[in-house]
C-alpha cells in the first residue's frame, strides 16, 4: 500500500509543510516517492525510487517553495511491479492539450484491462494499467475537451468500474481540478480564512499559516490519513468522487 | 535560439560537469531550462521557467549525480511562445509503452501542421507543435513498436518536412536510442577509453575523467557548440539524422 497527498487552492501555494510530513511517513513506504506541480497548464513531476526520507530530491522539494494550483504526491509501498522509476508515481499522460497527473493507493486483483487506445503502461504496476484506462475511456467518451461538469459525470461512471478489482482511491487532475475517489482511506480538510497554528500529526512542526496567508486563500487538502491535528479532517465516503476547484469542494 | 545538449552512454553516466557547462551560458539563454534523464524506461524530467543560471534547481541538478543512459538538456532564448512552465523544453509523450522526450533549437515561421491524432501540444511553441506532429505521424506509420532501424528510416523521411519551415536543430529519444536532426548547429563528440583531462569551454573548470571511468564506458554528447576545449567535437552535417546507442553512433 501506499499514501497519497493532494491539494488544491485557489492561488499558488506551496505544499512543503503538507510534503514534510507525509515524507516522515516514507519509512514503512519506503519504495519511491513522487509529486507533481501544476502551475496553470504547465507541470513539474519528480519521481525517484529511493525513500523521501532518504532521498536529496525530497529533501530539496520540503526546502523549496514551489507554488502551485494543484498537487498530487504519493509514498510508496510497492505491491505490484518492481521498485524502479517506471513505476513511481504520479503517472503523467497528455489529453486534448492537456497533462494528466493520477496516482493510487490500493491493490488491484487481477486487473488487466484491454488497452486497445492511445495510452499504454510503460510500467508494470496495477496503477499505470487503470490510468491509462481511465485515459483511453475519456478520449472515447468525449470527442474534445468537455466541461468539468461532463468530466466528472464521466468519472463517476469510470472509476467504480476499477474499483471492482481491490482498494482503489485514486487522485488526478489535469491542472483546473482534482477529482479525489475513495473506496477505503482517504480524508480530506479545507483551510480558509481564520487562519491559525497549525501542527503535523508526524513530527514536531508547526507552521502558523495566517502569517503567510490572505483572507481570501482557499486550500483543500487530500491525504491517505489526515497530517495534521486540531484541524476538522473528514473521511471520504467510500465509493464516491469527488472534485475540488479554487480550494472549495464543488462535487 | 536555444542551447541544446545530449547525451547517451553504454552505462549509466552522470552530465554534471556537461549541464554546468551549458548552464553558463544561460546568461543569453534566460527563458527557462529543462533536463530529461532516462533510466532505463523511467524517465525523470526536470522544468523550469527560469535561467539556468539562476534557478535553484538547476544549482541542486548540477550537485546532484543522475546516472543515466540519456540525456536531453535546454537551455531557452524564447522566439516564439510565452515565458512560462508550458513551453519550457524537453517536451514529453508516451507512445507504444514508452516516454519519447524532445526539444529544439531554432524557429519553424508560419509552421502549423494537422494535428488530428492523440498528440496535442500543452503550450504554444512551434517547437512543441513539431514534436507532436512527430509523434503523430510516427504511431501511424506503426501499428506497434517497430525496430530503431525501421524508426529511424521514418524518421529520415518525417524530419526534413518540418525542416522546410526554418532552422530544426532536434534531439529526440525514446531511452533507447538518441537521434539528432540538424539543420545549422548540432556538434558530436564520443569520449572513449583513454579517458583523460577536460576543460570546459565556458568557465574555468576541468575534470580527469580517468579517474572516474573504466575502460570499457563509451560517452556520446551533442550540444549546439563544442562544450570544452581540446576535444575533437565535429559538426554534424546539415539535413542529416544521426543516431546514437550505447554511446556509439550508428548511423
């Protein structure tokens, strides 16, 4: 098994508190890790096999503020398809001129999908097999590009399809939303306006975010189990999807 | 223009003493930089909108030893396109289980080819829209993943096309292979036992690569001008494809 971490805000914010503490967990998921950036339709994804805790890569991500709209990250347990970096996630495709970022926790049984379209695997993990499918589904389903609205109509009719075969809770995005589906694990908290001293659930850090926020700022946060305490984490109801834009939950 | 480097070996080989060469001259080269490093089919590729010289991941990238296989670099003087992540070469795209990773130096006027495959470029470069097309045109020459001889007789005949439209310095890879079209500035250079002392072109740094290599490791890099002095880097001839395996040229 896995962690996965998301976030969406509603200007560009950095996720190095968030990272830090999720790369603390890295010591039991210790077969790789990933992250990936959206800043507007551009993307920056990291990948190494190596632990975060150990590697300098997730060392110099926690240092750096990069600041960003959208963003996956993910720890990793392998439990299909080998420890390399074909495997890491997040995956990253192209559609209808856009990046697609998506990333797992679960295990899949069995899962071997026919992959006839435009998306192929160039790993071997349960993972990349349902991304792509997920991708090739939506280039079928919908000639170009379709509205957030229609995408996730679309999703929703998708992703129970995959979940069929194990523990499947899934992020993607593809830099306007994050679609969040849950079958067992995944909780979600949205910080606004009073911001307050905040404190990782992981390690003794703190961070007072209303000294490096405005009013307006939105940040929804989606992690395997919640990072932080003190603050109002809310289970995902299993079997549901949901989407977030501009830091607020729309579905 | 742009600055363009690369690199394919017959073991995995680190290129920072070659990226902080090209790095320096991102003085006039300031509109972002990016590096695709192969490992086998894993694929790190590191973005960024800001100069090589400047950027803090380009610092920690010129620290930090990547052994790879292949290796594409930029360095960007924007022509066309916005400033931003988007447009920011190497570009990226997977097709028949691989990632494919290109970039360009040059300026393609008035160059818009149709589009109507699986390949849509995210931003608004030529460079981007010709690796698409690229891409496009090569899944449909191919039902599946052909040989490197019978890709690069497609490539022979797909490369000068775009090269009607103006200057098409290209490198491109799949991780298996590095092909290098040049149209004005492309020079090669293999480095092979006996290894010995090096100079870079651009600062007053030098490395003893006896030191750091066996006998039997084979280095091939590319880059738009010779990077150090004293080697016997050659150009490539105008209009010509030139590939690369195991870091040895092969045609």
């Amino acid at each position: 098994m896995c962690q996965l971490l998301g976030m969406n805000a509603n200007i560009p914010t950095d996720v190095m508190f968030s990272f830090a503490g999720l790369a603390r967990r890295a010591e039991e998921h210790k077969d790789g890790f990933g992250i990936a950036f959206f800043e507007g339709k551009g993307l920056r994804l990291f990948v190494d096999p190596h632990s975060a805790r150990e590697s300098a890569l997730a060392e110099w991500i926690q240092r750096y503020p990069i600041r960003s709209e959208v963003v996956i990250a993910h720890i990793r347990k392998a439990t299909q398809g080998r420890v390399v970096l074909e495997n890491t996630h997040p995956f990253q495709r192209e559609l209808w001129g856009r990046y697609w970022v998506a990333a797992h926790n679960g295990n899949l049984v069995g899962y071997a999908p026919n992959l006839h379209g435009a998306f192929r695997p160039v790993g071997d993990t349960d993972s990349e097999r349902a991304f792509c499918w997920v991708m090739q589904e939506l280039a079928k389903a919908h000639c170009q590009v379709p509205s957030l609205t229609e995408l996730t109509l679309t999703l929703r009719e998708l992703l129970p399809v995959i979940a069929r075969h194990g523990t499947f809770n899934f992020l993607l995005s593809n830099g306007q939303a994050l679609w969040a589906f849950a079958t067992t694990r995944l909780h979600s908290l949205e910080r606004r306006h009073p911001f307050g001293m905040t404190h990782l659930a992981d390690a003794d850090v703190s961070v007072d975010f209303s000294a490096h926020t405005n009013p307006s700022d939105r940040v929804a946060l989606i992690a395997t189990e919640p990072l932080t305490t003190g603050e109002a984490w809310q289970a995902l109801p299993s079997g549901e999807l949901s989407l977030w834009v501009g830091g607020e939950r729309v579905a």
